[in-house]
C-alpha cells in the first residue's frame, strides 16, 4: 500500500502478506508448473491485485484517549450505560456488555471497571466467605496483579498454582468485592458494616491504600459506642495511629466507652490492657460492673453457664486489676461486696483496709488511678461587675466555638455572684447545627470572689475539629454576678486553638467581647 501526505508526496510504502485460502494457493502452484505460456492464463483467474492510495493528515502532536475524549462529555453522554454496567457487577449479575461496548468508555479506567465481577474474560474465580455464606465472584488475573502483590505472586510468583477456581473462607465477601472494586475501578466504597472486613482484606492481600482508607473511615467514625472494639481490632492489624485514638476516647470517655455493648466484644487481653489503664476517667465501681459483664458474655462465649465461680474463671488474675480498694465506700459496700465475686477473706480484707490503722496486704492495687487533668480554655482578658449586670432571667446565655483538634467538652466554667455567696441553678448545653449533644441541669455555689465555678456535663462531649458548636446555659439565681470583657476570637489553650464566633441562641447579651460561659472545660 502506497502512502501519500495531502500534497500527493510519498510518505511510506507498506507491504502486507496476505494468507490465501487453501484454493486459491493450489491453483497458483499448478500454474507455476506450466511455465511462463501458461502464466498470464492461470494467473487471469486469481483474484485481481488491488492498489488504495491512503491520505494521511500530519499531526502536529500526539493526543491521548482521555484528551480526544473528555471524561466529563463521556460522562454525561453514557451516564445511564456506566452507572447501569456497574450496579450490574455489583450484584454479580455478570452480564455481558454489549457489542462495541468498548467504545462507550473513553479511558482505560473506566473499561478496567467494566470487568469488575464480571465473567467476560475471566480466567479464575474465588469461593469467598465462611461454609454455607459462600459467593463466587469472578477475576482477572492481570488486573489483580497489577493491584496486590499478593495476587502477582499466586498468579505469576515462582510457585505460582494454575487454579481456576480458588477458595477463600476467611473473607467475607462484601469485603473481597469492596477490594476488587478498588482493584478494578480505583473507587473506594467503604460502609460501617464491612469497613473492618475490607481492612482484613486489605492487609492480606497488600492494599495500602485502601488498608489506609479504611483506617481513616474508622477514625472518623470513632466513638465511645466502638472504641473498645476497634482499639482490639487495632491492635490486630497493628495500626498505632488507630490504637492511639482509640485510647483518646476511652480515656475521654471512660464511662460510656466501658458501659457499651462492644466493650463485652473484646479479647482477653484488651480487656487486661484496659483493667490496667492509668488514665482511664472513670469511678471504680463502672470499671467493676464492666468487667462483671464481660465475664457473663466471656461465659456464654465458651459455652460455661454464667455462674459466679465460672465468672471468676474467665477474668481470672484479670479480676485483680480491678482498683477495688479505691473505691467510695458506700460503692463497695452495696456495689463489690455484695458481688459474690469476691472470696468472704477478700471481703473482709477490703473491709479492713477502709477502716483499720494497720491495713492488710492485698492482691488487688489500692494506688488510685491518676486520670485526666482537665484543661481551661479562657476566653476573656478581665471580668467586672456593674449596679445592674449580669441579670438572670430565664434567658440563655450563648457563643459558638470550633477547635483544631479532636477535644471532650466536659463541662462549663460560669461566673458566681458579684454581691457576697450565693446559689445558682445552671442548664448547660452542648449542641452541633441544632442538635443536641449533651446537657445537664446542676447546681453550684459561688462565695463572693471573680473566680469560675465549673459545671459538668455527666459524660464528656467528643468534638471534631474545624465545625462550630454551640455553649449554652440558662441560669436562674437572684443575685447578679460577674461577667467577662475584653472577649478574643481566638485562645491558644495548650496545643489545642479554639475560635470563638457570636451565637443566634443568645437572649442574655453574651456575645464575643462579652458576658457569661468564660471557659471551656475539656480533655485532650
């Protein structure tokens, strides 16, 4: 084939071989053996000879498919194909595209995705999932070994086994697809209900990215309710950062993280880690209950019925951990003594050791555990008092603030009376774009002096960085107090920034530059 520019100029001369049929190459042989009177007959009778003359356009650089092609245009002209091709694969329809279906796709990616659990081209499959919950779920050896080294090394690796068909029953399957679709078509689609199976699967199989995917979703969705649960499954997966997070919380949250459901879902020695946590903010008591509980699901979990010696048995020399000795005594006296958990010698020691001046050895740690300090964020530079201010009446004091850090609001410092003691009832509250988030109703007492008097909430408030959220209180007392003046926007309270912004909800004057609610009391 000759090749010409548009100016008729010769560019190229391409020469193809053709493979003949079977006919037509036995009639051109048995006209060679006639010799050359022969030829010009025989050859009359093969298919004639065709010359095209091709114009090519000169082009003055390369372009891509995705160039040619924009996604967005793509996008918006086979919306309804793409997205109908992908609920398809996931639901392992398995359909088979239709013809030219490539060409509704204009970029490698987006035709990667159409092979997602899908059976066109396949060349393995997996049994996914436990005995009696399995899915077969095709694959793509290329494609998986481009996305895992696991699978290079099963499907490529020096001892690589030619399986068509490959079993997997320690993943769940919901898992093994939201890897695959990450494989196949670069999207990560993470749910709170499989985000720890698809971590598993990451790990297995070496997916970084949606191993470190996956860590994010869960420290994001990180509460009191899961912390337990995840800071045992952190563990696992050795995620230090996830670990760290998770003891912020139960710290923080001591008492909500160990009255949850997951905190009787841990393993043994998360259990002893927790017993042996320091910091833990909490009574003892909580601590006490919380272990009870454990040991009763722990039982059920080996098949033991839930009596008291079986109890001991599972929390074994776990039980010891347990700061018993350091709790109020009316909590041991109609809380742990009354138990059964304890031996009539143990109780009897305990007893002791509250009230006697020479105290007996005990195998349980009388040291009290130290806690969290709270911290005070305080947002004005002086405070005063005038003939008619700061009144009450059943108006609400407000301001909204936001942090830098992940923080626990624990409670309120208030300003007391600014004419000798009084006594004051507050309504504090903590809310987030109107919805509540915690509030309690207390009392507090203040003598006279300009200092704050801290009101707590009764568990600390978890708070996520850059959102505003709303302080409020309603205080109700005859006396006037203080107030602040001189309010920042801004307070630097150890490593933590707060920003201070003026609240709709404020009814009483209490603004930025001044009033009421002085200080956040909070743990980080």
């Amino acid at each position: 084939i000759l090749m010409v520019d548009e100016k008729g100029k010769n560019m190229k001369c391409l020469t193809f071989f053709l493979m003949l049929p079977e006919t037509v190459k036995n009639r051109s042989k048995k006209s060679s053996k006639k010799g050359n009177s022969s030829s010009s007959s025989s050859s009359s009778k093969l298919p004639p000879v065709c010359y095209e003359i091709i114009t090519l356009k000169t082009k003055k650089k390369k372009k891509m498919a995705a160039d040619i092609f924009p996604r967005k245009k793509a996008a918006n002209t086979n919306t309804t194909a793409v997205q109908q091709y992908h609920q398809q694969n996931l639901n392992n329809n398995n359909t088979i595209p239709a013809p030219n279906w490539q060409g509704l796709y204009p970029t490698i990616r987006e035709r990667n995705a159409v092979m997602f659990n899908n059976d066109l081209m396949a060349d393995v499959h997996f049994v996914v999932g436990p005995p009696g919950g399995t899915q077969r779920l095709p694959g793509h050896k290329y494609v998986l070994a481009v996305g895992s080294s696991v699978f290079h090394a099963m499907f490529y690796g020096e001892l690589a086994e030619d399986k068509d068909e490959i079993r997997i029953p320690d993943v769940e399957p919901a898992a093994f697809l939201a890897m695959l679709k990450y494989i196949y078509c670069d999207e990560i689609d993470l749910a709170a209900d499989t985000v720890l199976a698809t971590l598993y699967a990451a790990k297995k199989y070496i997916v970084p990215h949606l191993a470190r995917a996956c860590v994010n979703f869960l420290e994001t969705s990180l509460s009191a309710k899961n912390a337990c649960v995840l800071l045992s499954q952190s563990c696992l997966f050795e995620e230090p950062d996830l670990t760290q997070r998770c003891w912020e919380v139960i710290d923080a949250q001591a008492e909500l993280a160990l009255k949850s459901e997951g905190f009787c879902d841990i393993d043994f020695q998360t259990l002893e880690s927790i017993l042996r946590r320091e910091t833990l903010n909490a009574k003892e008591i909580v601590v006490f209950e919380a272990a009870l509980n454990w040991a009763e699901v722990e039982c059920q979990r080996q098949e033991l019925m839930a009596t008291i010696e079986n109890k001991r048995k599972v929390l074994g020399k776990a039980l010891y951990l347990i700061r018993i000795p350091t709790m109020a005594l009316d909590d041991f006296a109609n809380g742990a003594a009354q138990s059964g958990i304890l031996t009539l010698n143990e109780t009897n020691d305990i007893f002791l050791w509250y009230t006697a001046a020479k105290k007996p050895e005990l195998q349980f740690v009388s040291k009290p555990r130290k806690g969290l300090v709270p911290q005070r964020c305080h947002r004005f530079q002086s405070c005063a008092y005038r003939s008619n201010q700061w009144r009450y009446r059943g108006r609400c004091d407000s301001i909204q603030f936001a942090v830098d850090k992940r923080v626990f609001i624990a409670g309120f410092g208030l300003y007391g009376s600014s004419c000798g003691s009084a006594e004051y009832s507050a309504k504090i509250e903590l809310k987030r774009q109107g919805v509540i988030l915690g509030q309690n109703l207390s009392k507090y007492f203040s003598d006279g002096s300009s200092n704050t008097f801290p009101v707590w909430f009764e568990y600390p408030v978890q708070i996520e960085p850059d959102t505003f959220y709303t302080a409020s209180v309603i205080l109700d007392g005859n006396e006037l107090s203080y107030f602040g003046q001189e309010g920042m926007t801004e307070v630097q309270c150890g490593k933590v920034t707060v920003q201070f912004q003026c609240s709709s909800d404020s009814t009483n004057g209490t603004g930025v530059q001044g009033g009421q609610i002085p200080e956040l009391i909070f743990y980080a």
